[in-house]
C-alpha cells in the first residue's frame, strides 16, 4: 500500500499542503529514500551510491518520481570527489569545499532542494574528513546511538563526537520519525498545538518565560497535564528510555514539534508585549509580514493564537508583502483583503481577521496609496544580509524611514550578528539587540554548511527588534 509519506511530491502538487522533505537520516544512509522507513537491509543506487532503498518497488517508484532527475547531479559531485586525495583535511576545509561545489554546480544548472539537503547532509568521516567518494567508497561505520555521525575504515571511531551532540542528535532522529509518523496518519506536516479556547484574561508571556509554561499554564494545557505532573518535566527530556512509542512521549514529541510552527504567532506576542505598553486593552492589530515563505502563509491560521491570548483583541489583520508573497502571480499586485474564519467563540465575540497580499518588493509596496502602517513590521529569517542583500537594503531604510516598529529573527548568531551591525550602520535605533528568543522553536536543526561542525539551528533562535533612527 502506498503510503503519504511514498507519494509526498504529488499530495504537494495537487492538494497544495506542505509535506515533510526527504529525512536527513535517509541521506545518512538510514531510511529508504522513497518510503522514509528503515528496513534491515537498505541496497543503495548503483549509478550515485547515494540514495537507500528497502525494495525493488520504492527504488523504481522513486526513479520515476525524482531520483532519475537527482542521480546524474549527485554523479557530477561525485566526479570532483573521487578525484580529491588529501588525506586529512579539517572540518572548515571539508565544510567551504562542499559549499563550493555546491556552489559550482547551482550555477551550471537548477539543482532541486532535495539534491542540495543530499549533498550537505552527505556522510563523511568526522576524523579525516573525507566523504565516500574521497575514500574510494569504502565502508562507513555510523555511531550506533544516532547513526549520524561516520568514521572511515582508517579512523578511529571511539570519542568521534561528544555526548550532547550525540544525545541532539537522537533528538532530531526522533522528531524527523515522529513527524513522518504523524504525515502519515494525519497528513499534517506541521503539527501544533495551539491555544484551542480563546482566554478570559490577559496573562502576559513574560511570567510564563518558557515553552513548558506556555503548554501548561497559558494555553489549554489540558493535553500536556498527563506528562508534565512527572517530576522535573522539561520538553527536551525524554520521559523515559523505554517510552518511545508511550502515549506520553509521543505528546512529548508532538509538543516539541509544535513549537517549531507556534514559534510565529508567540515570538509576535512576546515582542508587542515588550513594545507596545497598553497591548492588554488594545482592540486591534495589523501586522506587515515583510518577505514571507510558504511557511508563513500556509500556517497563517495559527495566528489566530494572538486573538486567544489577547481577550481585548476584535480585529487581527495581516499582510503578507514580499516577493513570492502568497497566491498572486506577476508583480506589484495587490489582492483583495480576505476574511479568514475564526473559531466559534471567536465568531460569537464578534471577532474578525482577515489577510492581504502584495506580491512585489515591500519597499515599492510602502509608495502606494493602499499601504498604511502596521503596529509591527514582522521578518522571520529574512537573512538580510546574506543573499539579495542588495534588494533587502532599500525595504531595511524604508522601514526605518517610516519609524515601524520591526521584530526580525535569524537561524543562528551569526545572521544576527551581522544584520544587527547593518542596522547600527544606518543609524537605526535598537531596541532588542541580539537575543537568544525564549520563544524559538525547540527542534534542533543540523545546519551543515554554517558555523561549526554539529552545529544546529533553531526556528526564529535569535530575534531584534528596531523601530526607526536614533
Ligand atoms: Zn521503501
Ligand atoms: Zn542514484
Ligand atoms: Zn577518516
Ligand atoms: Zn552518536
Ligand atoms: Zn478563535
């Protein structure tokens, strides 16, 4: 029988839904590439040597559907590879050569997301540093407790990796099963777990600083209170070894994975709280996503949770402007404001929310007539200074040009370091600089070609708030 998970790429084409994205531990070598299960015996693609499969059918079925477009490009790094003979290299030469191939090849064709996550995920020895191409194809030992981490034949396996990066990295493995897990039964590839009742009263964010406060005092919590009475609770603490597949630790995980999506609608509240003074009585909100993703848009019902935990809160009004903003073809379009439906008590309160879109540069968009300043400008990973850093520039002045209040987040420190340096550049009056977001999400992400070897990076980790010049 088929399952979601064998057919992702055409439930995304037809039903439009996000699906999870081919599990890094397939690409370790750990999960079959079409199905995403494991399987005592995966046999590998015999033209890359990369993609893993359990059985004839998911190897045929996954040629048909992507790999026979992915193989000859993996090919084409293994070429380079199996020419590279240093012996030893350290993780900063193996990390900047792989990103340059990376590179080399996006640049002589269109290399699909999936072949991209294929190569920087690759296994390599985290001695020599040296992939399986570099080594010949020889065989590759993987840490028997994460099976992320690989030696080569030559290398010492003992004490390859520390503890917490092996215990993080077994977190990530259960959550990227978990989540599969849940596509399957659900066809939810973002589960969350939002405020369900819109609350009575105003409880700021403030006295309820963590995830583990949120789930169980501030929202309903009543789906969390079988797990968190267990002494010492902590969301990113596995309730017991054995409990895996145990109600509990699914819910554990289920929450874990939630925080990753309700990182938005909370990271907002946490940051008109420490902004705006009278946000407990205020009745209406209109927000400007600046450069949203499919991420945004496609879980724009979840910032519903700003009129559940703001009980003064009627209207909630969101616009979406960016480049790729949502359902509009063509450039410097404007949609209709549309309605988006509330929940039954939301409806009985009177309540509204709607959502606009602007497909086109923000900073054209803040010249027509429609356009009106928002309570907050919101720009999650925007990564202004890295790529297109020249169309980002004149949307950062615009906004400070405007006096906006501005909430940004990056994926790591170093995103953050540096935009907030731009700002400093431009005069910009800081409000939040450089901050570890209590709110980010709490799913480990390995973030292979930045930073440190076994570095990972949070949803919204760091976040800045500014709001015109000094
Ligand atoms: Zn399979
Ligand atoms: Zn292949
Ligand atoms: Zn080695
Ligand atoms: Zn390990
Ligand atoms: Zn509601």
């Amino acid at each position: 029988m088929a399952t979601r998970m064998a057919n992702r790429e055409q439930l995304m084409q037809r039903d439009q839904v996000l699906v999870p994205s081919l599990p890094t531990l397939a690409i370790k070598g750990h999960l079959c590439f079409r199905c995403c299960k494991s399987a005592e015996k995966l046999s590998k693609c015999g033209a890359c040597k990369r993609a893993v499969y359990c059985s004839k059918g998911c190897q045929v079925s996954d040629w048909k559907i992507a790999h026979k477009n992915h193989c000859k490009l993996l090919k084409e790094i293994n070429v380079i590879e199996e020419k590279e003979t240093a012996p030893n290299r350290s993780w900063d030469l193996y990390r900047d050569s792989l990103y340059s191939k990376l590179q080399w090849l996006k640049s002589t064709q269109d290399v699909p997301p999936a072949v991209q996550d294929m190569i920087q995920a690759q296994v390599y020895c985290v001695v020599c540093h040296r992939s399986e191409a570099n080594t010949g194809w020889s065989k590759f030992a993987s840490c028997p407790s994460c099976l992320r981490v690989s030696t080569c034949q030559t290398c010492p396996a003992k004490n390859s990796h520390s503890e917490k990066v092996c215990k993080d990295n077994q977190l990530f493995n259960q959550l990227e099963r978990f989540l599969i897990d849940c596509f399957e039964h659900t066809g939810e590839a973002t589960p969350a777990q939002p405020t369900l009742k819109p609350r009575s009263t105003y409880e700021p964010l403030s006295i309820h600083d963590s995830w583990e406060k949120y789930y169980k005092d501030l929202s309903d919590g009543a789906i969390i209170d079988e797990i968190t009475t267990t002494p010492g609770f902590s969301l990113l603490k596995p309730l017991a070894p054995d409990f895996e597949d145990s109600v509990p630790e699914r819910i554990r995980l289920h929450h874990i994975l939630g925080t990753d999506v309700m990182t938005m609608p909370i990271t907002i509240l946490a940051a008109l709280e420490d902004t705006i003074p009278d946000l407990a009585k205020k009745t209406s909100l209109f927000l400007h996503f600046v450069g949203p993703t499919s991420r945004e848009w496609r879980n724009i019902a979840l910032f519903e949770e700003l009129l559940h935990l703001l009980p003064a809160l009627k209207s909630l009004r969101i616009l979406c402007a960016g480049p790729s903003s949502y359902g509009l073809i063509g450039e410097d379009i404007l949609s209709q404001e549309m309605d988006l439906k509330c929940c039954p008590d939301c409806q009985k309160a009177g309540r509204k929310r709607s959502m606009q879109s602007f497909r086109g540069m923000y900073h054209d968009f803040v010249q027509r007539a429609e356009f009106s300043k928002p309570d907050m400008a919101v720009l999650f990973h925007s990564g202004r200074t890295q790529a297109e850093q020249s169309s980002w520039a004149p949307t950062t002045k615009a906004l400070l040009d405007l006096g906006t209040l501005t909430l940004c987040t990056t994926f790591n420190e170093r995103e953050a370091k540096e935009e907030v340096a731009e700002l400093d550049g431009f005069g910009a009056n800081v409000i939040a600089r450089l901050e570890v977001n209590t709110w980010r999400g709490l799913m480990p992400t390995p973030d292979f070609l930045e930073g440190p070897e076994h570095g990972f990076f949070y949803m919204n980790y760091f976040r800045y708030i500014f709001q015109g010049r000094k």
